[in-house]
C-alpha cells in the first residue's frame, strides 16, 4: 500500500514520536536530525519497497522482505541482493558480492532519508510501498 502524501503528516507525527530520543542537532541546535531506532526501522523497513531519490533525478528502490535480507535496484538497473541486520538504531548490510555497509534512516526537515555510515546523505525516501512491486 502506498503511503499518500496526504498521510505523511500522520506517518511522520508517529515516528518523530517514538523516535524523539535519538536527535543529532549542528552546533547551532538547527536542523535537527532524528534517527530511527529498531522498531521503527522495522515498520518501516520489513514487508516495504522504498523508492529512493538519489541526487541527479535518479531513483533506487529497495525492498526488505524481512527482517535478515534486503534487495535494491541501483539507478543502473542493476539488482543487488544482501543479508541484513537491525541494530538498535541503524542497520548493516552485508551485500552478496562481499562488501560489508551500515546505513541508518532518520527524519530531517520533514523528510525521511538515507544515511551511509558517514552519517551523509545517501538519498530522500520519496515513497513506501507495501511489498515488492518491483518483483525482485
């Protein structure tokens, strides 16, 4: 089920709720970020294909079947497939060609975005659907 952007006031209002503890803010106090822990990340993550702006009017999408794997199309169209781990607030990847990555997904300024285990930026979650339209 898509989430219509008529929801997301609600979807958000929910999580920013539950997730209010975990706040990174810059040294002005501005721009507050706030990251997901595990039970957030698992409702939004397990069962859902996000689609994902990337930068350059690129998109990826990203399904998790559950809770142990992850399947992403890169703007490439090509499909990579990895085992995944819910920590208490982010997640790791360990993608099947070898590479070993963490990720977290925080709400900033309204959005809902990616970031790699530098803490930057890695893509704005555009749409959640439930399942995998994308018949990974």
């Amino acid at each position: 089920m898509l989430i219509p952007h008529c929801c997301w006031n609600q979807v958000l209002s929910r999580f920013l709720w539950l997730a209010s503890k975990n706040t990174i803010a810059n040294d002005k106090g501005r721009n507050t970020m706030i990251l997901f822990e595990r039970e957030i990340l698992s409702e939004l993550m397990v069962g859902h294909t996000h689609y994902i702006d990337v930068g350059g009017r690129k998109q990826a999408s990203v399904y998790y079947p559950s809770d142990t794997e992850v399947h992403v199309k890169r703007p490439d169209s090509k499909i990579v497939s990895g085992s995944l781990a819910i920590k208490d607030v982010g997640y790791d990847v360990v993608w099947h060609n070898g590479i070993n990555d963490n990720y977290n997904l925080a709400e900033h300024l309204g959005a809902f975005v990616y970031l790699d285990g530098n803490g930057k930026s890695a893509g704005t979650i555009t749409k959640i659907v439930s399942g995998n339209p994308e018949y990974f």
